[in-house]
C-alpha cells in the first residue's frame, strides 16, 4: 500500500536518499558478506534492525493475505495497525 510505501521511505531517508530497493540491497549485502563495506550496519541502532524487520514482516503477510482475497482496505487497517506497534 502507499501508506506502507511511504512510511518505509520514511524511515530511510534517516540515513540517505536511496530508494528503498537499493537499502534492502544494501543492508542485505552488508549482512551477508562479511567483507563488505558498511554504510548502513554502522548507523542503525537495534531498534531500526527490529523496523525493519517488522515493515518486511508486514509486506510477507500483506502478500499472503491478499493471495488469500482478503479485502485490500482489511490489508491497509493491518499494515497501518502493525507499522504503529
């Protein structure tokens, strides 16, 4: 949804005027390679780690719900209910 669109690029620009495509991509390969250059793991705290893992939670249960059919206006009370917890 735009709300959830939104509030994610939201949290980024925090940090820079990536997309956020590109901070997934990002924060992924940082994880992963051990190697790599750290722009992002050097500036987010704990608690942004647990946004972000809570906004890609809701985008996988936002998907699984809609393959379901359950009503897009459900799936927006939801995305909005958990992005507030």
């Amino acid at each position: 949804s735009l709300f959830l669109i939104q509030e994610i690029e939201m949290f980024f620009k925090k940090f820079n005027n990536k997309s956020i495509g590109e901070n997934i991509a990002t924060l992924r390969n940082e994880l992963a390679h051990v190697d790599r250059k750290k722009e992002l793991m050097n500036i987010l705290t704990i608690g942004d780690y647990v946004k972000i893992g809570n906004y890609l939670k809701t985008i996988v249960t936002s998907y699984l719900l809609s393959d379901l059919g359950i009503n897009n206006i459900i799936i927006e009370k939801y995305q909005a209910q958990t992005i507030q917890e």
